[in-house]
C-alpha cells in the first residue's frame, strides 16, 4: 500500500468519525494536517531503515563476490595437481555462492527502486502537506463533501452485503484447504523440471572444468616455449663460435 493509500484511509476515518460527532470542521483540517505530518515522519523513518538494509546487502554482495573468486582459484589449484574431484567440489560451492549473490543482486535492485519510490513519495507528500496548510478553505468544503459521502455509503453499505461479503470469504477459506489438500500430494517429489535442471548443472560443470583444462595447458606450454626460444646457449655453441 502507498503512503497516499494509507493517508487516505486513515484521513476519511478520522473525518467520518469527527463529522458523525458534529465537531468543529476547524479541528478536522488540523487532524488531516497532523496526520500527514506524522505520516511524513514515518516515511522518512522506514527510509532510514531501508538504507540500512540497503547497504547490508551490498556488504554481503561483495563478500560473496570475493569468495566466489577464492573457489575460483582453489579449483584451478586442484586441477594444476591433478585433482579433478577437489576442482569439481570447489567450482559446485563456487555455483552455490553464485546463486545467492544473484538472490542479493535482485533484492538489491528491490530495494534501490523502493528507495527511489519513497523519495518520490516524501517529495509528494511534502507538497500536499504545504498546499493543505495553504488551502484551509478548499479542505472545509471537501469536509462537507466526505460527510454527504458518508451519509450515501451508509445506505449502500448495509448488513444485507457485509453478509453477502461474508459469505464469500468463507467460500475462499474452503477453496484454500481445497487446494492446499490437493498440493500436498506433491510435497517431497522431484518434478521432470528439477531433475533436468540437476543434469544441465552438472553439464554445465564438466563444460567449465574442460574449459579451465585448456586455460591451464596454455599457461604451462607458454614459459615452456619461452625457454625454447630464450637467449641462452647450451655447450655445443660455445664450440661453435671458438
């Protein structure tokens, strides 16, 4: 919900109940004031707590980033001494990091959109709370409207559809164990989807260990052929050149 939902709801509450008491509209326009005003509070405190969330998330992002690289070399290690097995068991938790840093990498999108959000939202509301505080007047005739709004809705509103509503959630309630009986029968079983998603991380595995193979041969045959072709002489051209 926005913050201009809430407001919303929380604003025609008080004006409902203060109109059905016959007070003085004066005081329902400070009402309305003080509610935005401590609706702009809130806001700007859960944006202070978002930020924080914010930045734990970066921090574990790039823990996680530095770890992935650490498995990374651990299994080229394992593959320059001959050990496939270390390799394979370091690039599979070098994929598992993987994955959860992309968890973090969407939350983070999340989040800095929620942010920006808010920031639209504090700025909006800034602008409503001065022209509220500006245009007293126009509020008063608003207050009349909401009460005749008030009176109407009381006749739509009445016991015959709250019970009808009623009844419908209890329909909902008895759909819901319905199906909740029916996806039961499935806990604890693998779908084809999972058991082909398992191969093609395995395949994608052995595709990256032949790659870093190749990557490894070409260090090793580079210093090797640099010898060759290096500026030292062996004995024989010594006795060559005398």
């Amino acid at each position: 919900m926005s913050i201009f939902s809430r407001l919303s709801d929380i604003v025609n509450s008080n004006i409902n109940a203060i109109v059905a008491g016959a007070e003085d509209p004066r005081k329902i326009i400070r009402l309305i004031i003080q509610e935005m005003e401590d609706t702009l509070v809130e806001v700007r405190s859960s944006a202070v707590q978002t930020i924080a969330e914010r930045k734990e998330i970066e921090r574990r992002i790039a823990t996680l980033s530095r770890d992935e690289a650490e498995w990374e070399r651990k299994a080229e290690l394992a593959l320059t001494h001959g050990r496939d097995d270390l390799a394979r068991g370091a690039l599979q938790a070098r994929t598992h990091l993987t994955r959860t840093r992309e968890g973090l990498d969407a939350q983070h999108k999340q989040i800095v959109a929620g942010l920006s959000q808010q920031n639209d939202d504090i700025a909006k509301l800034q602008a409503k709370l001065a022209e509220a505080k500006a245009r007293e007047q126009a509020l008063l005739t608003r207050a009349s409207i909401a009460s005749s709004r008030v009176k109407l809705r009381e006749r739509i509103f009445d016991d015959r559809i709250g019970n009808a509503f009623g009844r419908f959630e209890q329909i909902e309630r008895n759909l819901d164990a319905l199906e909740g009986r029916a996806e039961s029968y499935d806990l604890g079983r693998r779908t084809l989807e999972q058991e082909i998603e398992g191969l093609e991380a395995d395949s994608a595995v052995e595709t990256e260990l032949a790659a870093m193979r190749a990557r490894l041969r070409g260090r090793k045959a580079a210093p090797e052929n640099g010898a060759i072709e290096g500026p030292q002489a062996g004995p024989d051209d010594h006795q060559t050149r005398s």
